[in-house]
C-alpha cells in the first residue's frame, strides 16, 4: 500500500516527453489543415473577385459603346477596310448644344487596350475618355447590312461598311484583372437613323 505522500507524488505526475511530442506532432498536423484551408478558401475568394470585376467592367464598356453607336451621325469611313475589325469611328451630334464630336473606339494590338478616344478634325487623337484592358478578341466588331448579311473587313470597300452598316455587333471577351479566365460580353446594336438600301449596299469592291 503506498503512503499517502507517495501516492500525491504519483497524481501529480506531468506528461511525458514522449507524450508531449505526439501531441505536438497531431497539433502542427491540424493546423497546417487548417492553413491549407484558409489558403485555398482565400484564393477562391480572390479569383471570384476578380471575376465578377471582369464581368462589370466588360459589362460597362458594352453599355458605354451601345449609347455611342446608337447616337452616331453616322458612322464615318476608315481608311482600310481591315480597320474596321478593331476600330468603329463615329460622329456624334449634340442636340442642344449642335455640336459635333468625332470620336472612335480601337482595340490596340500592343496593349489589348480596348480605348476610346476624341478626334480632332485631322483625325489625331486629342484625348482619352475610355479604356477597357485585357481585351483578348482581335476583331470585337462585326458589320451587317440589310437581310443580315455581315460586310466583311477583309472584303468590302471602307465607304461601303460606313454607308450599308444597319447593324453592329459586339464581342468583347476581356480579363482585365489577371487570374480568371476571360468573361464574355456581346449585344447587337441598330443603328439610328440609318435607311437599308443605299445606292452603295451590296458592292464588295
């Protein structure tokens, strides 16, 4: 029979060495769990972010080139034909004050920069009033005429897409934070004030 001294020794024995590196081992196991966790929780948080900011800022240059196209007077003839893939120029006319403004869109090729931009009557950029990064597409505008026949840039003559062209569409895949892949945003624009049937529609040369 142990003595009561003895037997107070036994119980207030601690853990062993042995016993305190397993509990160490299983803590550092769990907690690295848990860092991993967090850490591909933060990731997909982030990714998801930057995502949705794609897909407004995408959003918000479709809306901004759909008010420009529906308020062009007219559209204006670029030099080349194969311009028109990547640029729209317009002339925009305001109403109350009865000036007009001529401006463009064009997707730099360097920067995949989708921009707008104020011209002079040279056609000089004067300033820079838009920008869209991350811009992926090579060709974000595609040009049809009546009867849904697409004028191709690689085709038809410059002032024939500016005098036949009733309708625009839009493509824009763009990631302009990086991470996420590109989002898509696409409409179709009518133009105003634009009668089908000039005497220049339907000539390709």
């Amino acid at each position: 029979m142990l003595s009561p001294r003895r037997h107070r020794a036994h119980d207030e024995a601690g853990f062993t060495l042995v016993e305190l590196m397993i509990a160490m081992v299983i803590t550092s196991v769990v907690m690295a769990s848990l860092a991993g966790l967090l850490t591909s929780q933060s990731k997909a948080e982030r990714r998801l972010s930057i995502l949705t900011d794609n897909q407004e800022a995408a959003r918000l240059a479709l809306v901004e080139l759909q008010q420009d196209l529906r308020s062009a007077e007219p559209l204006v003839a670029l030099d080349t034909s194969t311009d028109y893939a990547s640029h729209v120029r317009l002339l925009h006319l305001d109403f109350t004050t009865g000036t007009k403004t001529l401006f463009q869109w064009r997707l730099d090729p360097i920067t995949h920069d989708l921009v707008r931009e104020v011209l002079d009557d040279t056609g000089a950029v004067t300033a820079t009033t838009y920008r869209l990064g991350g811009v992926v597409d090579t060709q974000p505008f595609h040009y049809f005429e009546q009867g849904g026949v697409e004028l191709s840039p690689t085709s038809a003559n410059p002032s024939v897409i500016a005098e036949c062209t009733i309708r625009i569409r839009i493509t824009l895949h763009a990631a302009p934070g990086k991470g996420p892949a590109p989002t898509l945003a696409e409409s179709d624009v009518e133009l105003r004030n634009r009668l089908p049937g000039s005497l220049y529609c339907g000539q390709t040369a």
